[in-house]
C-alpha cells in the first residue's frame, strides 16, 4: 500500500516538474535547435553569397602572365652546313591585362535572379519558422492536455478507491467488490 502511494506521489511530482518549461521557453528553443529551420538560415547565406559573385562580375578583370625559356644554340648550323655562331637565347616574355566589360545584359540578369532567389529564401524560411512554431506550439499544448487528463484520471482512481488506515479493511472492501 505504500508502494503504491510513494508511486502515486512520484508520479505526480514527475508531471508537475515536466510543466516547468513555459510556452516561450520551449518555441525559444524551438527556434534556435531546429535543424529545418538552420537549413533555411544557411539557404539565406548561400544566396547572399550568389549575389556577391553576381556583383564580382561588373568589376574589372586584370590578368598577369609571364614566361622564361632558355635555348640550346650551340648546335646551330648556316645554309652552308658550316657552324653558326650564336649565343644561347634567354627570351623573357611578360604580359599584364586589364579588361571591364561595359555593355553585357546576361550579368544583369544573373543578378537580378539572384536578388530573386535571395528574397524566396527569406520567404521560404518566414514559412518553415511559420511551420515549425505552429507545430511546436501544437505539440505544447496536447502535451499539458495529456497531463491534465492523466491528473484527472488519477484523481478519480483514487476517489473510487477510498483509503482505509489498516490493510485489514482494505482487503475487506476488497472483497465486497
């Protein structure tokens, strides 16, 4: 009998300490740990980072290279068939480009998709938290009914079995019923 009232009593005390997160604590939570919601956030950057490239494309490109070779002239020979005097070549070649494209509409498109597709991610992500907090709010809500329904049938449990103080009585209500 008191097993059974230390369980009754724990099992009471149980429910009442899982109520101690409130409403706000839980969607804060929600909020920040979600993984959808996460992946939303990070489609934001990778967009972000879509128009920045976008915006790289009206900047101007400059371009450097270079070269060096050495050639082996000791084996030179003239029309003749007679050696050819001449001394090794050392060519040094360098060149440096600077080009900016003044007139290109397929850029200004790239843009324009992207700043679209930046501005459907933030939507996206409006909709999932939208999403996300109604089912949490949801889940919330039937957890604290499941609790009062379990509370109110505990109660009634132990209203339709009354306690007797020996065990002696217990066994005789017991077996009336």
């Amino acid at each position: 009998m008191k097993k059974t009232l230390i369980l009754i009593c724990l099992t009471l005390f149980n429910f009442s300490s899982a109520s101690a997160v409130t409403l706000y604590d839980a969607l804060n939570q929600t909020y920040q740990n979600n993984i959808q919601l996460n992946a939303e956030r990070e489609n934001i950057k990778a967009s972000e980072e879509d128009i920045n490239i976008s915006k790289a494309d009206y900047k101007p490109t400059l371009t450097l290279s270079g070269s060096k070779s050495i050639e082996n002239t000791n084996k030179l020979t003239n029309q003749s068939g007679g050696d050819a005097s001449s001394n090794d070549a050392d060519p040094f070649t360098t060149s440096i480009k600077l080009e900016q494209t003044i007139l290109d509409y397929g850029r200004d498109l790239s843009l324009e998709k992207n700043l679209i597709g930046l501005d459907l991610a933030k939507a996206k992500l409006i909709k999932k938290e939208q999403d996300i907090l109604y089912d949490a709010i949801e889940v919330f809500t039937n957890f604290l009914i499941y609790i009062n329904i379990n509370a109110k049938n505990l109660r009634i449990n132990l209203n339709v079995f009354p306690f007797r103080k020996s065990t002696s009585d217990i066994s005789i209500y017991a077996k009336r019923n």
